[in-house]
C-alpha cells in the first residue's frame, strides 16, 4: 500500500467517478477557504459556453467527457440522518463540481426526478458562505418544472424561501446565471438524467484523488493545474490550420494575408478586455464551418459536429477547395462591426416597420452575437447566413426590395417548422440542425440566393431534390408568392399581415378573408385586436362565432381544450385546424371590422350579444359568453391559459376550468362562479375541486340545518345534497318546492340561483 511518503505520477492513481458515485459515497462540501463560484460569471461567458456545449456534445454522440482530476481530504461526519458518513472538502475542483451540481439538480427537477433524488443532491453544501448553505438546500427542496421561454433563476428568486439578501452572494448569482443557460441549452433535449448519473457508460467523468492518502510530486500539481503556459487554442488552430491547407495543395496565401489583416481588422471592435480577439475569431470561424457544413452535407440527423476546443475536427473538414474558398468568401464580406450592424439592421428589426423584416427572436445583428458567442438560435444562424450568401453571390449592390423579399421568404420557410406542445398549449420550435439545417440552408443557398426574383423561385413546384424541405411550408409560400406575382398591389398588405406576432409569416387563417378585404387596414385592426388589446371580452365573443377549441389531451373527467390566453393569440390564429377553424376566425374578424362601436370593448360586447341570440340555451357556450366573470380569472384559478375539461359526452356536458395542466390543481364550474357573485350576501361560497373525484360545488352555509350543497352534475343537471341526516327533509323539501318553479328559459346559471334560493327559504324557516 501506498504510504503517505510515497510519491506518484498520473499514472499510478486511476480511481474514476462520476459525480453521482462521488455523491453517493460523500457528503461533499465546498470549504469555506475556497473562492466564490465563478463559472456563472458575466466575465466566465465564453467558458461557460464551452463547458456547457462539450457536455451537450458529450450527450448526443455518447462520448465520454473527462473533467481531469479533483482532489481533497476527506473526513469522518454524520448525514442529515445522524447516520456515519464521509465528508469530501475539495480542494481543487470545486468549479467543475458545482456545474455538475447544478446540471443535476436542473435535468432532475426538468424530468420529474427530484422526489426520488432528493436526499442524494442534499449531500452537495457550500461553506464559503452561510447563505450559499441555505440556497443550495432551498433549491434541493423546490418541485420545480421548467417552461420554455421563463428563466429558472425568475423562478427561484420568487419563492417565498429566496431571501433579497442572496442577491449580494457572488456565488449565488452565479448559481443562477449557470442555471439560465442549462436551461437554454438542454430545455430542449430528450431525457438525459439516466445517462447522466449510469456508471455504464459513464457519460462525465474525473479522476478523485484523495490527499491525504498521498504526497504529490511538483510535476503532477503542474499538470493537475495548468501551471504551464501551453498555446493558445487560437493559436493552435492558426498552426494546424495552415498546416493542413498547404498539406492538401488548398489556396493557403489568402489565409496568411488575411488572419494578421483584414480579418483582426474586421474582429477588432469586438475584443475583450485584455484586448484580444482569440475566442471571437474562433466564434466565427466555429460559425462559418457549420454553415458550410449545412450547406454541402447530405440530409441526416445530427447535431453541430464542430465546437472551437476540437482543433482538429474544425480543421480535417476543409477537406476540398470549395469549403476553404467559401470561408474566405464568408470572412471577407463584411470590412467592419459597424457595416456589419448597419446592413442588418436596415433589413431586419425586432418590430413590425415598413421596408424591413421581422425577427420574432433576437436582434437584428445576428453577426455581432455569432462572433461574441452570445445564444444564438440555428434558424437565426442559417437566416444570416443566407443574407451573406446572397450578398456574396450577388453583390453588396444587390437591389434591396429583392434582398427583403428573399430574407422574408427564407424566414418564413425557417420558422415555421414548429409543432404545437398540448402540454404548454403553445408552438414549440421543431427545427433540427442536421434534420432540417441541411435541406433548408442548401434549398435557400443554390436555389433561392441567387434568383432575381425570389418569389417567382418559390412559386414553382415543389422541388423533391429538397424533400427534407416541409412541402406544406413550401405550398403555403409558393401560394402566396403566386398571389403576389398575379396582384402585386397585395404585396404590401400579406407581408404586413405575416410580421404580425400573431401571425409569424403564418397567414393562412385570414389570407383568403384579406384578399377579399383588399385593405391593409385590417393589419392595424388585428393588431389592435388581438396584440394591443389585454381584455377578457375578446374570448366570450371568438366564442359566440364558434367552437375554436383546440384538443391538448385528456383527464379522468374528459377531453380537455385550450382556449387562447388574452394576451398571446399566436397559438390560436395561426393554428392549422381544418376550414371549420379557419372560418370561424374570419367571420369573427368580419364581425369587428363591420361593427361600429366607437371602442374595441363596445364592439366585442355587441359581437357576444347579438351571437347569443342564435345559441341554444343549453349549449356549453352560452354561459361563458352570457356571463364574463366565467372566464376571468379568480382567487382560486389564475391559470393565464384557458383550458377546459369536457365531463359528459353531450352539448350539456359539465366544464371545469383548469388552474393548471393536470386535475390535481384547482378546477372550478365555471358557472360557479357566476352564482356565487348573483347570490353575494346570502351566505354563499363556491370551492374549486382538485383531482377527478373532487369537482367542487356551492354551498350554503350559515342558514339553520345547513350547510347544503348545490351543484350541477355531469349531464347538466342541478343536485341538491345535505351535510347532516338530520336536513334530509329540508333537501328533499327543497327539491319538490323547486320543481314546482317555472324554469323554462332559464340557462344553467339562473337554475343555480333559483335552486340555491328555493334552500335559503326553505332551511331559513324552520324552527
């Protein structure tokens, strides 16, 4: 055995573990002689892009990742169960561990895991500061699921158990700002937390070494550390990659001139603060070889292959003329940031105005993000990318209008690549890399780049060498080219229509009713309606024009569908549900547009109104129209999407309104509420249920012999039920008393008030 005189290499001490093994057998604690976390940094960015990516990599090509080694001591302790233990105090490492803490903790909580996790994730505390303790166990704590589009470190900070006071703790808001862009990164991804922790293979791996078993020699604190001054990743990369162009007979002359020139030149302006331009040229040079990698490759389903840190997988693939000319052509385009910056953004903007199109994610100068290694989306990628090519094909003198109608066409065809998550009841992005990169940017690059009308490209049939290109997306804009090219006065207002947020280049509910409309008016008549307007009323009255509910799954109760959000009309108008959806969404716009109230509330309310009068009281709609407090939100439901499940299988069935996703959060009778306001004073509440047995009611409490209970059943039909033995005759009383009511006529809401005041009288006067 190895005593505490020995000395060893590398070599000698081979004990790998993943993170999930070295927390399983310690209770790891970051010493409070160890510096703040500082991988979630602002400064750290470009590292924390890195690391996060080669996991990322490491995940989808199943390649092991070594994390190098981590060494401390360790100690005797107790877990939180009073039961012995070992308690590891890292001494290096402690950066690496807690991104793995926090990679853990987030795929854990995103996948449902955390109630089986739990105690495990407790054995990972800091020292440094007592309020990095108390975060670490806060988070351990949470049931937390992540949503797209909302940062986790929101989420956190509006917990009740998040004291202000953490927000001064460096290492804590680096926690956060690393959580931000797991989530980011791996929101998206299948179920990884199984490979994550399995020690067959094992996935993210290091070598623990623990001190006080060993005396380390001075060269092995060298390698374990860095102290050495190696080259540059830039540097290498500069080496190998001229190496390899002049091995292969490529043109080396242009890159010689050009990587001390032009291109510092070029990259300048974006330096960082000790006044380099390494990890930005890298950046790019990463950025350029995937483009030219999606432009030549042949279909198939994979991630970005290329990251900055694999040298020479960047620089084995300038395996021909072709690619190496082409990142030239890429490198040599622009001559400054600011000619970069100034070309986008006179064509791009985040806003809907004139002349320019719309991003509907990110800014303008994607060019700047790309070389800075800020987040920037594939589509994004390939849309820059087509306005280089273009550019490059062309001339920067290209006439502009073209140039929009190409970027216009290009987006749509990029974006609309969606699929619509009943979970979120929203459009999720569904464009792959390799799946959809490949076809989209080699159809827009040789077909579209160099055409000089765009639209009159597009409006050809389908090209079945791109089949990887959606032929339904390429149908709904060659239909509208064609329209364009036969009326070019329409020009003006389907552009207008598909840079609305509502729309997103997906017009194809409203282009038949805009056609006939001819009036570009309609674009500011929707936006007013339906993007400027927050009111509830604007559901009530989509109602009365028809059912547009959308089906996003089931309960124990029944069918449940989503009914739009007040503020996001995105999900809905741009829905493909068939002629039935698409009519009701133009005859309710038709409806507006040929009202006449003075403001957009009168007129929704005049829409509602006039419509109820063709709807049969015993529809499932005409309380919810009758009555807006049936769709406003409550003290109990505060869901901001509408959803309704469906109890029964006729047009009488019962409605709950979801406050979530699932039955086990609260859900009310919508026409509960309703009564509830109507019989205000006269001792009355309403409960939500929560979970398919419990389906809430009303009840009437503080009258003699009470409570009892009032409710509708699944078929629509009014129940009386009593709390005691003793009030069994009151409610059978009550019954017949209010069988003997005139009802006819009366909707669901009314027969609720008449019931529940038939009880009062009758409960009230008995002795």
């Amino acid at each position: 055995m190895m005593t505490t005189n020995d000395t060893f290499s590398i070599e000698d001490y081979n004990s790998q573990y993943t993170f999930w093994k070295l927390l399983n057998e310690y209770i790891i604690e970051i010493p409070i002689i160890q510096r703040d976390y500082v991988q979630g940094r602002d400064s750290a960015k470009s590292i924390r892009k890195e690391l996060l990516e080669s996991i990322y990599f490491a995940f989808i090509n199943e390649n092991s990742l070594d994390f190098d080694f981590v060494y401390g001591s360790s100690e005797d302790c107790e877990d939180i169960n009073g039961y012995k233990s070992r308690k590891l105090l890292p001494l290096d490492g402690q950066q690496r561990l807690t991104t793995l803490f926090l990679l853990h903790w987030y795929l854990a909580e995103k996948e449902g895991r955390m109630e089986t996790v739990r105690d495990v994730l407790r054995h990972f505390s800091y020292t440094t500061r007592v309020s990095s303790r108390e975060f670490c166990k806060m988070i351990v704590g949470l049931d937390y699921t992540p949503v797209q589009g909302e940062k986790v470190s929101e989420y956190i900070k509006n917990e009740n158990r998040y004291f202000k006071t953490w927000d001064t703790d460096p290492t804590i808001k680096a926690m956060l700002t690393m959580l931000d862009d797991i989530h980011d990164m791996f929101f998206d991804c299948e179920p990884l937390f199984d490979k994550l922790i399995s020690d067959s293979p094992a996935l993210i791996t290091f070598n623990y070494l623990p001190m006080e078993h060993y005396a380390l020699t001075d060269d092995l604190y060298i390698k374990m550390n860095a102290r050495g001054k190696p080259l540059s990743v830039f540097e290498n990369f500069k080496a190998k990659f001229i190496q390899h162009i002049k091995k292969n007979g490529f043109p080396y002359e242009h890159f010689e001139a050009n990587i001390d020139g032009h291109w510092v030149n070029l990259l300048w302006d974006y330096h960082s603060d000790d006044y380099t331009i390494d990890m930005q040229f890298m950046n790019l040079f990463c950025y350029c070889t995937e483009m030219i990698f999606l432009r030549m490759e042949e279909p198939r389903e994979c991630e970005s292959p290329f990251r900055y840190s694999d040298i020479r997988k960047l620089v084995e693939y300038y395996d021909s003329e072709e690619k190496v000319n082409l990142f030239y052509s890429l490198m040599d385009l622009w001559t400054s940031k600011n000619e970069a910056k100034e070309y986008l953004e006179s064509i791009l903007s985040v806003e809907r105005i004139s002349g320019k199109v719309r991003l509907f994610d990110g800014q303008p100068d994607i060019f700047s993000n790309v070389v800075l290694g800020n987040n920037v989306t594939v589509i994004n990628k390939i849309l820059l990318f087509s306005i280089m090519n273009r550019l490059i094909m062309l001339g920067k003198d290209t006439d502009k209008d073209k140039m929009l109608d190409y970027v216009r066409i290009s987006r749509n065809l990029l974006i609309k690549n969606r699929f619509f998550s009943s979970s979120r009841c929203a459009f999720t992005p569904d464009f792959r890399f390799g799946r959809n990169g490949i076809p989209y940017t080699s159809y827009i690059a040789n077909y579209l780049a160099d055409s000089d009308d765009p639209y009159q490209a597009i409006s050809r049939e389908y090209l079945e060498e791109y089949e990887g290109v959606n032929s339904e997306i390429y149908r709904q804009e060659s239909i509208k080219a064609n329209m364009i090219i036969s009326r070019p006065e329409l020009k003006g207002l389907l552009q207008g229509l598909e840079d609305l947020s509502v729309f997103r280049g997906s017009i194809f509910n409203i282009i038949d009713y805009a056609i006939e409309y001819e009036d570009e008016t309609i674009i500011t008549d929707i936006e007013n309606l339906f993007v400027k307007n927050n009111s509830d009323d604007i559901i009530p009255a989509i109602l009365s024009v028809g059912d547009y509910g959308i089906k996003v799954g089931g309960t124990f109760l029944g069918d449940k569908y989503f009914y739009g959000n007040k503020a996001h009309w995105y999900e809905i108008l741009s829905y493909q549900g068939g002629v039935n959806f698409t009519k009701i969404i133009t005859d309710f716009i038709r409806q507006y547009q040929e009202n006449n109230s003075e403001n957009i509330s009168d007129a929704l309310h005049e829409i509602a109104t006039e419509n109820l009068k063709n709807i049969d009281i015993s529809d499932w709609r005409y309380c919810l129209i009758k009555y807006p407090s049936t769709i406003k939100n409550t003290t109990e439901i505060t869901y901001s999407n509408l959803v309704f499940a469906f109890e029964g299988d006729s047009d009488i069935s019962r409605l709950h309104r979801m406050n979530g996703k699932t039955l086990n959060a609260l859900h009310v009778v919508p026409e509960y509420i309703e009564a509830a306001l109507q019989l205000e004073g006269k001792c009355l509440i309403y409960i939500a249920g929560q979970n398919s047995d419990d389906t809430g009611k009303v009840i009437l409490t503080g009258i003699p012999n009470g409570p009892v209970a009032v409710e509708l059943n699944k078929n629509g039909i009014l129940a009386l039920s009593g709390y005691t033995d003793s009030n069994e005759a009151l409610v059978d009383e009550t019954i017949e008393q209010y069988k003997n009511k005139d009802t006819e006529g009366l909707d669901r809401v009314e027969r609720l008030v008449l019931l529940a005041n038939t009880a009062i009288e009758v409960f009230s006067h008995t002795e």
